[in-house]
C-alpha cells in the first residue's frame, strides 16, 4: 500500500512503485529567458524551459504530449543569438516558443521584457478573435477556457473588428458523444493531430482553406483519406456511421477553446461550480488517473488526470464518459431481506435495517455452514466476488472466507477461467507486482499480445504501444483469430491462430521456424522484449503453459493483462481457491501458519477449495449451503444459464451490490454497497501498481471491506476490517512471500478438433463499449461503440454462400445470434462475433465460447426481411451484462 | 549601351513547332546533357556553384549552394522536384516556357538529377493549366522513346524516371513543403522546418526543389560554361532571365534579358506604356513584391538593386499600371487572391487576411473610415514576420508599399468610391461596361 503505517515489518503486499529517479541530461544547454538563466537538456523547445522556470507564454496549438505545430502563432517571442563572432544578434523575425529548440547562450525575451514580443503576442490574439464569437456567457468552456484566459492575459481589453464575422451552422455532431460548433475553433490542431500522433484514428480532418478552413467529420469525397477507408457495417459505430475512435474525448480536453464539446456534458454545468476531486477509472485493468468533476452530490463528468507513469493525459471514452451506472436509478440504497411467505416459499425483498438485514445473513450463514440434519447435502458456504473490487474490499471477501466461513471455497473470476489459469496465476502473476510496467511498454523492442486485443481491453497500453510503435522502437506481434483494426494501427504483424491453437502457435515461434514465427522468436530474444497474455487465454487449453515455455525459451518477460480494474487486486490478495494473500499457496503450511499468524487464528482451512465453475456446478446440483456474491453480473459468467439455476438451487444467497441485478434478484439478503465514487480505496493495475483514490461523494453507502466486517461480526467473527486504515495496517503487516510458489502449468497443446460441415470455431473477445453494465445511462456514449458484426474468412463465407453485409445465424443449442457478416481476412472456419455488444450476448445467448464450435449458416432471409434476428434469443433484459 | 535581350530558354519560341524534341535537338538541344553525362557529378554541382545561377523562384537562393546542401549519399534514394506550380498573380513565365520549349526542362532535370544523384525527378505542375500538363507529358514521352530518360541514360548507366504531377489548384502548393505534401497526397501546408528538405523533403528523403526556370537554365550553363553564364548579369545576380511585362504596356509578353536591366530599358522594346497614358505604378516580382512608381524605371532589376529600392526581384513579374488604375482597387484584388488562398494553417494569414479584405472593400467602396489605413498598416504589422511561412509576408507587401506611395488614395476611400475616382472601363484594354457604373456608385453615395 502506498499508505504505510508504523509498524510495517515487511514489504507490503502491493507496494507502490519506487519513485523514477530523474536520468541526469546527457546534454543541456543554458540560455536565458527574460535575461534568467536556465538549464535544459539539449532539445528542449524553448516554451517548455520557460514553463520550467515559471514564465508562462501564452499558447493554443503547442501541447507537450503532441509534435509541434507552430500553427497558431500565439507563443511568439524575441530571439536573439550569438553569431559566429561571438555577438548577440536578432533574429529578424520574432519565434515560435512552440517549435524552437535553445541553443546555448541563446537569449529570449517573451512578452514580459520585449515590446515587439508583446505586441506580436497581442497581435495574434486579436486576429483570433476576429472569428470567435462573444458567446462566452453560453459556453461550456467558459471558466476554464485558454482562450478566454489568455484573451485577458495577453489581449487587448477592446477589438478593432468591426466587420463580419465567419459563421457556421452549430453544432456539427462529429458521433453522438463528440459535437463541434466550428465558429468557435481557433484551428489549432490539436484534436486533427491527437487522432493521428496518438489514437491513430483519422475521424476528423482539416478541411478547406483560408478563414473557411474547418474541422471536418469523415467524409470520404471532401477528405479522400488515403487508406483504411471506413465502408460497411464492419467499420459503423451503432448509429451506422462511420466508427469514430474509442479516444475522442481527449479531444473534448484539449481543445483550447469550446468548439469540440461533449454531449453528456454540454449544457450542464460551469466549471467554477464544479467540485473536482481525483480518481481512478474503474472500468478496466489500466488505472487511468482521472479527475471527478461533482456539483452537490452529482457527478457531472469525468477528465483525463495527469499522471505519466499510467495514462499521460489520455483516458479511453468509457474512463471519460461511463459514470452515470454509480447514480441509476436501480441503486439499492438500503439493506433487503426476502420475506416468506405463509406456507414458507420466497417471497419479495423488503427494506429493512442493517441490523436485522446482518442478523439475517448471519444466521442464514450458519445455517448453511451447519445445516440440522446432519444428511443434508447442500452445506458450507462459497464466496464469489467479482472482477471490479477494489484491493481493500477483495481482501476482505479473501479473509471473510478463510475466517469467518472456513472455506476456501472462494473464486473473483467472474468470466471463463481454468485450474490452469489458476496455477498460473499463482505460479507466474501473484506477488510479483511492478515486474512489467507501462514504462516497459515504452521500451520494449518487441511486443507479442497473446488472446490480448490491445484496443478493445487494455486502452491504455494501447495507446502507449502505439506511441512506441510511431516513434518506431517497438514492433507488435499479435497472435489471434484476426488483425483488429486496433493492430493494424499498432502496424503489428499477424500470427492467425484460431482459438484452441494458441498453444500450437506459441510452441511454433522458435528461433528454427521460417517467417514470421521465426523473425518473432528472435525479436523475442532481445533485451527488453515483452509477452502480454490477456484473460481469454483461460479458454485455452495449454496456452499459458505454453507462454510460459516461450518466455523460458527466449527470455522475453511475461506480464498478465486482465480486463477488468479488480482482476489483479484479486489475485494479490487470494482471491482465489488455492492461494492466500501474496502469492502464499494454500496448500504450503507454511504459508497457512504466517497468514494465520497474522489474522489471529488457530489455522486456516487446509485444501484448495472450489473454482467459480466448481461453486456453480455444485450449487446446481443441490451441494452447497450458502453463497456471499458481490460485484458480480451472472451474463459474465461462462454459463450464465447455470449460474442462474446454482442461484436458484442454493438455500441462502447474501448479495453485497451496488445495483438490483440478477444476483440481487435472487438473493435472501441484500447488503447496499458504495460504487468508486462514494468510497475511498485502491484499485490495481494490471502491472500490479496500486491506485489509491479518495472519496469524491459524501455517501452514508459503505465499502465492501466495511459491510464484511460487519457481516463477520454478526457472524462472532471480528474481521477488524471496519475502516481502510485498518485494512492498509493490516496488508502493510501482511507483506509479501518469498517461500515456494505454486506449480507452473505445464498443459500440453491440445489437438485441434475437428470442425464438420455447417460450424465453425468461435473467435469472440469483448469490444471496449459494448453493452456492459457499467455503461448504462450513457446513449451518447453507446452511440459510438462498434456496430456489431459477424467476421468470417472469404472462403467461409464463400461455403456458406455469403456475400459481405449478408445476415449470418451462429448457433448452439442454447440460441442464436444473427448478424451481418464482414468477410476479414483470417483462418477458414472461425467466426468471430463480439462478446457482450447489442445483439451479441455470446456468453448469454449461446451458451459458448471462444474455442467452442458452433454452427454457422445464412441467415433465413424472412427473418432478416422481418428485421427479426437481432438479439431475439437474448432474455428480455433491457440492459446486458458485463463490463 | 543599353541592354538588349538574351534570348537563351526564348531562343526556339519562334521557330515551327518549337516544344518538340526535333525542333530542340535541331537547334543544339541535348548537348548539355551529352557533356554533364561526361564530367564526374561533382564537376557538374561546381559549375552551376560557379555560374552564380541563382533560384529563379523568387527568392534567389544560389541554385548550386541548395544542391550542395544535399546530405552524402546513404544508398537510398534522393529526389528532384521541380516546382511547375506558378500561381503568383502576374508571374507567367514557367507556363509559356514549359509550353514553347519543355524539353529545355527535361534536359536542364536530367542533368540536375545526375549532379545530385537522383533517380527519380517529379514535375509538380499547377493544376489548372491542363494544357501544359499534355504538352509536358508528351515531351517526357519524347525524351524516353529518345533515350534521354529511362534506364542507361545514353549508354551512361545513369537512370533516371520522371514523374508528372498535377496539383489541385492551391496557390500554397507553390511554398515548397506545402508541395512536397501535396505530391506525397497529404493536404498542402507547409511544413516545420527544420528539417530542411535537403535533409527530411519528400517521403522524408533528402529532396531538391527548383523553380522551372532555374532547371531549364542548367544545360545552357553546361554547354556554355560558368563563365559565360556569368557575362550575363550583374556581379551577383548573373544570367539570364525572363522578364514578364503584363498591363498597360504596348507590346506585353516574356522578354528575356541578362539581369540588371532596368523597366526603363524593358519598356522601350515592349513599345511603352500605352498610348496616351504614363506609368502609374509597378510590380517588380509578382503582387507580393512591394510596389514600385516611375521614380523606379532606372532601377536595375538584379537582386541586390531591388532589394535595396524597397522592394524584391521575385519573380520578375512586372505588371505595369497606368495612371487610369486605383491603386486601392488594385490591392483590395490582390489581397481578396491572398485570402482565399491562405491555407489557413496559421492565425496571422488565415485570419489578417480575411480582415484586410475587409477593411479594402470597405475603401474601395469609399466607406472607410479615417483609423482604417493606420489599421491596415497596424494589421500588416502584426502578420509581417509572424505567419507561418513567406506567403502570409507577401500578402502585407502590396498593402504598405501602396500606402507608401498612394496614401493620399486610401484616404481618398473615406469619402469617395475607387470607381468614380478610377472608373474601372477606363482601365480596361478592350471594351469593358462595369456592372455598376461610377455614377451610380457616386449616386449612393451622395
């Protein structure tokens, strides 16, 4: 923990990353600034030393994160320099701060001792002006507008203009989320150069020229992008047009001036009324910092914090724009109880107060840990908490179990999962935390993404790979049932691997392979090389294995890259049926006994216990007592259908939940829980790096560490985890391990199956927006995720006589799912559809997943012609699972 | 001794069928080429280094320095571009020249592309000039199907291809980044610099641009040697060049002539000024030259001369005014040009240009008021030496060099519309009726 208490012994269990020691400049250069002499490493532009030293030059288009421009002219200053005989001389015209690099003894005069850089500063700003409306009093960004501080600052106080002013028709909708009121843009760029230097997305572009010049959406017959032309349905976003970006709402942030606007936020707000309080975006494993803007209780956006060691200034649109999911009005907002009827059968929840909701919970617990009769076969009570808790609260779902329930019947893998995964997790991920960080991303040469899809699941290191990708220090390779749009970006070469094969593929990149195998074994072997392996893997027989045999074999590091923000706090503090807090196997005795020691108690239940499958198929089968459930969407789960049924079947249900959901629509005792940003706590990134963030809501809702430790008090237990300092006391004093790890996997890859006439494999991985329910609330943001497709090989289509754009059925025996297909180029006999988006619950509808074979056929041509099809075997929920 | 006329590019204007190969090989064409491909590469940078030959593009930069800028070679390809992309308002010397005698550019690119060592050269030719484009397409023919171009140049070994681009008609395609751009198939505005072309130009290889005319210049240098370039011209502005006269001028056209000579000396062999009438006022190099009155007729139009007269040889572009013209009407023409060609990639051209159209229009109608010309020379101010490249600079020159000479004009336009000062038919070299007439104007007005 970042937050360390006195008695801290050890290492603690998840410690902050070391602070990056500064590299001492190879070269600086010293020049002076209004005549204050300074220091920089060779290189530096001249508006980032004044910045260093505290002399602010007014600027629009210059922006650190991205190349220079020199476009708006505003950062003008006087230069001189010496010449060859020594002498100062002046640079005739004055310089572009943004786009000039110091030279030694170079000197520079900004507005504040030159006359001619003053005037040339306000010069410029009243030519910006000429073309801006005076509509500051209706704008959103009016309060914390560049350009109307630096108007003040550096501006005349009254305009010569008195001529007309350009206009155009507001607002242009760039996606539903992204609105552009050109008149006010002041053309710096900045959004046109984001979308190509960082996101690689060309969904805006400059148009036309001279004071008609404008920001424009796609449009191919105005713009006539080269490459990557948007056509189809493949290419759509929800409303069917062309797919924006997944990052254009760091445009929004940057732009200098209020022409790109939001329209979740627009209209809202003035920035002076808002609260701002620092966050952590919870929506996946990357820990965005980001900024939570509130207004008496309300949420009413979210920004991009600043934070270069994670996220720099950037955050994906679902960090940004997905928070309305923390105040819906499904919130459970006090404790329920299910009553019974009179002949004894559930009836509905009611309200009712901790105390008796606790009392409730406690008792149905014991019950279910020792039933009456001694016969009853459904007994002992599991845990299973989901993948989006914070370090704190998954900790204490870990320590409930082993204490209070005496079970490691306790799983946080909410989504397909395997025991190889398990003993990976344990042998490879838990306690090792920081070992590959974002910084390595920078650095590494090369990059293999194995069941990782960059884009759509880790935003963040995509976006930092890209970074190292266009300064060409890195190449991606990625091994996957196709190149996304995403890889395609990060220029990555291909290794098509239909699902299953992973394995076959990982133990063919050998430095003896031709091709491609063989280039990426060898740009494996250098210095610094990277294995990312996300969470899909777990429906892959062998492929963690086998990562683990290539990393060995080429002495590439190997990092975890789950999705969602809870998956690596939860592994780290023994989220899991065979592992204790810090990577201490269950099944080691010692470790048992340094744990036990440290949580005051005798000992600790001795075998590994149930995986979530295991949980759930028991349950449904009438062999367990009793469940503690938080955080957790059954449509997650590999089978949501059995995941309902275990729910059904099992006598007692506790549900810790933020949200009704269909957990909480099935349980005995609902406990009301606080979302982010109604507690504090810590979330941890894939790398392991802890975010701490605090409360940003004043809240009577309780975190889950303090609703347990309730719970285990009902239940005789003191848990001692009512308040986060106790908790980070007690992880402080936890520490790490450095005693035998658990067994590597070693799963050998599996023989293809065999795929007959009419199926294919499935290929299915999340999209970034899609119908999760963490995105609720947001149509403007859900107007701009992907339109769903089916993708499939030219040759499978061809089979099955389809044409691009043509409606495909794949089916199980559970359902269907119909889409139009998108011809791609990958491996015959694969479709891949997307996991959670509208009219594509795979998990739900199909009952499969990726690997699995399914059946494939043209869509029958009455049901596309009746618009039927779409998501019609889906159950009638309004609202899909999954985030 | 007065000046006379240098017919070297003009030299085959009048002859039948002047733009094909036989006409040009008829007359001596292609020898150049023979001799460079004779002399090291290197021989050949030094004798256009020795000639003085300097761009004749406008700005005047030593055409044999900027090829010697070129990094060493690295053993991937370097490019030769030659700038066809002449839009300046005024300037029409590249246009009859590519149209009379294209192969003195073929053969002047070949040579250039030897002495630097490219083997792929491109023509980026303006866009609207369709006509140029054909016959420039079908002089290329020529040379290959000739040899001149294509693999083993002339049993040389050298190689060279040559790639003709039309552009889309945008008068910034002219700056020479802004072109590389533009032939790369991106939107064309100009580029950072540094890197300088010769290092980082086109698809980010070392890159020469030239001017039509300072290519097509290179073989006569080689057939004639330095020396007798450099008996043409001024000590350091030496040659030849084509001297564009446009206007009310008797006898318009190219006249080619060695640098120095003066308006005064032009003007006798064009005829004069036209009849009845007397030299108002001249561009020297194009409308983004400053101005210059007859108190300039004895100027020697080099470099050096110009420049120290206020003004800048450009392009020598002389588009000659007579005293029935408004000078503020003028301007206004010009700056509308400017405005609706800034690019708009930077604030002072994009938006001081809309702004001085403005405050013109309003004076040419006669509307302005008594701040509006300190204004223009305030605005001109803050987007000389502030835009992002020369072209926003070019559009403030006619604006205070007007003033300078003509204030009395501009005030004039607080009170009294340009075309009852200046009635526009007057102007005219054929019959002209304007849609509004002056009476009408001095009507409203009134």
């Amino acid at each position: 923990m970042t937050i360390t208490s006195p008695q801290q012994t050890a290492t603690p269990l998840v410690p902050a990353a070391p602070v990056e020691r500064a590299v001492a400049p190879a070269d600086t250069v010293t020049f002076t600034i209004d005549g204050l002499e300074t220091s920089v490493p060779k290189g530096t532009l001249v508006i980032r030393a004044a910045e260093e030293i505290g002399i602010q030059i007014p600027r629009f288009c210059d922006h650190p994160l991205l190349a220079p421009a020199g476009a708006c002219r505003q950062c003008l200053v006087e230069v001189w320099t010496p010449g060859r005989d020594g002498n100062l001389a002046k640079m005739p015209k004055p310089q572009a701060s943004c786009t000039l690099e110091a030279t030694p003894g170079m000197e520079v005069r900004t507005q504040h001792t030159s006359a001619e850089a003053d005037k040339a500063q306000q010069g410029v700003m009243e030519l910006l002006l000429v073309n801006h409306p005076l509509d500051c009093p209706v704008c959103d960004k009016g309060g914390e507008c560049p350009l109307q501080n630096q108007a003040m600052s550096n501006g005349r106080a009254t305009s010569r203009f008195v001529d007309i002013k350009r206009t155009f028709p507001k607002p242009i909708s760039i996606s539903t989320q992204i609105l552009l009121d050109r008149e006010r843009c002041v053309l710096c760029q900045r959004c046109t150069r984001f979308s190509e230097e960082v996101a690689g997305d060309v969904w805006i572009d400059l148009q036309k020229r001279g004071a008609h010049q404008q920001i424009g959406t796609f449009d191919a017959d105005v713009l006539g992008f080269a490459g990557d032309v948007p056509t189809g349905a493949a290419t759509q976003d929800t409303t069917g047009r062309p797919f924006a970006s997944y990052f254009s709402g760091n445009t929004v942030q940057i732009c200098p001036v209020g022409a790109l606007t939001s329209a979740a936020y627009r209209f809202r707000s003035r920035p002076f009324d808002l609260v701002s309080t620092p966050g952590i975006a919870e929506h996946d494993s990357q820990g965005s910092a980001i900024r939570v803007d509130h207004r008496r209780g309300v949420v009413l956006r979210r920004l991009a914090g600043d934070d270069p060691t994670v996220n720099h200034e950037w955050v994906t649109d679902k960090d940004r724009f997905a928070f309305a999911w923390q105040s819906a009005p499904d919130r459970i907002t006090t404790p329920l109880v299910r009553a019974r009827n009179a002949d004894g059968t559930p009836g509905e929840l009611e309200p009712t107060s901790w105390v008796e909701a606790l009392d409730v919970a406690a008792a149905g617990l014991l019950a279910a840990q020792a039933p009456v009769d001694p016969r009853e076969e459904a007994v002992g009570v599991a845990v299973l908490a989901g993948g989006r808790l914070t370090l704190e609260d998954a900790y204490a779902y870990s320590k409930l179990a082993r204490v209070a329930l005496d079970t490691n019947d306790v799983d946080g893998r909410a989504r397909p999962h395997s025991a190889e995964e398990e003993a990976f997790l344990g042998h490879h991920v838990a306690g090792r935390t920081l070992e590959v960080t974002f910084a390595d991303l920078d650095r590494a040469p090369a990059v293999l993404l194995v069941g990782l899809e960059a884009e759509e699941e880790a935003g963040i290191a995509f976006l930092r790979l890209r970074s190292a990708v266009v300064k060409k220090r890195t190449r991606v390779v990625s091994v996957a049932a196709l190149a996304s749009r995403g890889l395609q970006r990060l220029a990555g070469t291909l290794l098509a691997a239909a699902p299953g094969t992973e394995a076959e593929v990982l133990d063919g990149i050998v430095a003896s392979a031709e091709g491609a195998l063989g280039d990426t074994a060898a740009a494996l072997r250098e210095q610094g090389a990277l294995v990312l392996v996300g969470e899909r893997l777990a429906a892959s027989p062998g492929a963690y294995s086998a990562a683990l045999r290539l990393t060995a074999r080429t002495g590439a590091r190997l990092a975890w890259v789950p999705r969602r923000v809870g998956e690596r706090a939860a592994v780290e503090v023994g989220l899991l049926p065979s592992l204790l807090p810090g990577g201490r196997p269950v099944a080691d005795s010692a470790a048992r006994v340094d744990i036990a020691a440290v949580w005051g108690v005798e000992h600790l239940p001795e075998t590994p216990g149930r995986s979530t499958g295991e949980i759930l198929a028991d349950a449904a089968a009438g062999r367990l007592g009793g469940l503690v459930v938080g955080g957790l969407e059954l449509a997650d789960l590999p089978d949501p259908a059995l995941a309902r049924a275990a729910l059904d079947r099992v006598p007692f249900v506790v549900s810790l939940e933020v949200r009704r959901s269909e957990v909480t629509d099935r349980a005995d005792v609902v406990l009301p829980v606080a979302p982010p940003v109604e507690k504090g706590g810590t979330f941890v990134t894939w790398e392991g790096r802890p975010r701490p963030f605090p409360q940003a809501l004043v809240s009577h809702e309780l975190a889950d560490h303090r609703v347990l430790d309730r719970l285990a008090d009902a239940l005789g237990v003191e848990l001692g985890l009512g308040s986060l300092a106790a908790v980070h006391a007690e992880l402080d004093q936890l520490g790490g391990w450095d005693g035998a790890r658990v067994e590597a996997p070693t799963v050998p890859a599996p023989e293809p199956p065999a795929v007959e006439a009419g199926h294919a494999v499935l290929a299915t991985w999340h999209q970034l927006l899609d119908a999760g329910r963490l995105q609720t609330g947001e149509p403007f943001l859900a107007g701009t995720a992907k339109r769903a497709v089916a993708r499939l090989s030219a040759g499978t289509a061809e089979q099955l006589g389809l044409a691009d754009g043509d409606r495909v059925a794949v089916s199980t025996d559970a359902g269907t799912i119909t889409l139009p297909a998108a011809v791609t180029d990958m491996p015959d006999l694969v479709v891949w559809l997307p996991t959670n988006s509208v009219g594509s619950a795979v998990r739900d509808t199909l009952h499969a997943d990726a690997g699995d074979l399914v059946r494939i056929a043209a869509a029958p041509h009455e049901l596309a012609a009746a618009g039927v099809g779409d998501g019609e075997d889906a159950p009638g929920r309004d609202e899909e699972v999954g985030a | 001794m007065a000046t006379t006329l240098a017919p070297v590019l003009t030299d085959l204007w009048d002859k039948d069928r002047s733009w094909t190969l036989a006409t040009y090989e008829d007359n001596g064409g292609y020898r150049g080429l023979r001799r460079a491909l004779s002399l090291p590469a290197g021989d050949v940078v030094t004798m256009v280094k020795d000639s003085g030959l300097r761009g004749r593009g406008g700005a005047g930069f030593p055409t044999g320095m900027k090829w010697g800028f070129l990094p060493a070679p690295d053993g991937g390809p370097r490019y030769l571009v030659v700038n066809a992309d002449e839009s300046e308002p005024g300037t029409c010397k590249d246009i009859p020249l590519m149209l009379a005698s294209p192969q003195h550019l073929i053969e002047g690119m070949i040579i250039t592309s030897y002495a630097i060592g490219c083997h792929h050269a491109f023509v980026y030719v303006r866009g609207e000039v369709l006509h140029v484009y054909r016959r420039l397409l079908k002089s290329i023919e020529e040379a290959y199907a000739a040899g001149y171009l294509g693999k083993n140049i002339l049993g040389s070994g050298f190689d060279l291809d040559i790639t003709l681009h039309s552009g889309a008609g945008a008068y910034i395609c002219g700056e020479e980044t802004a072109l590389l751009d533009s032939l790369e198939g991106l939107r064309g505005q100009p580029r950072l610099k540094p890197p300088f072309p010769a290092v980082a130009g086109l698809y980010a290889r070392p890159t020469v641009v030239n001017n039509v005319e300072s290519i097509a210049s290179v073989p006569g240098i080689v057939v004639g040697g330095a020396d007798w370039f450099k008996q043409m011209g001024t000590e350091k502005s030496t040659g030849h060049g084509l001297f564009s006269l446009s206007g009310h001028v008797t006898r318009p056209g190219q006249y080619e002539a060695p640098l120095g000579i003066t308006l005064r000396e032009l003007l006798d062999m064009a005829g004069g000024i036209r009849e009845g009438h007397e030299l108002k006022f001249w561009t020297p190099g194009g409308s983004s030259t400053p101005i210059f009155t007859a108190e300039h007729l004895d100027v020697p139009l080099d470099y050096e001369s110009v420049g120290a007269a206020g003004s800048m040889l450009g392009t020598r572009a002389l588009q000659i005014f007579d005293d029935t013209t408004s000078v503020v009407r003028a301007v206004t023409r010009w700056t509308e040009f400017y405005k609706h060609e800034s690019c708009g990639k930077c604030t002072p051209c994009r938006e001081g240009t809309y702004w001085l159209a403005q405050v013109l229009q309003r004076l040419e109608a006669g509307r302005g008021t008594s701040a509006d010309i300190d204004l223009l020379l305030d605005l001109c101010d803050n987007i000389l030496g502030r835009a992002f490249c020369a072209l926003g600079d070019g559009a403030t020159s006619p604006i205070t060099s007007a003033i300078q000479y003509f204030r009395e004009e501009f005030e004039a336009g607080t009170h009294t519309p340009a075309d009852v000062l200046f009635p526009p038919e007057r102007s005219s070299l054929f019959a002209y009726t304007p849609r509004r007439s002056g009476a009408q104007l001095a009507g409203v007005h009134a």
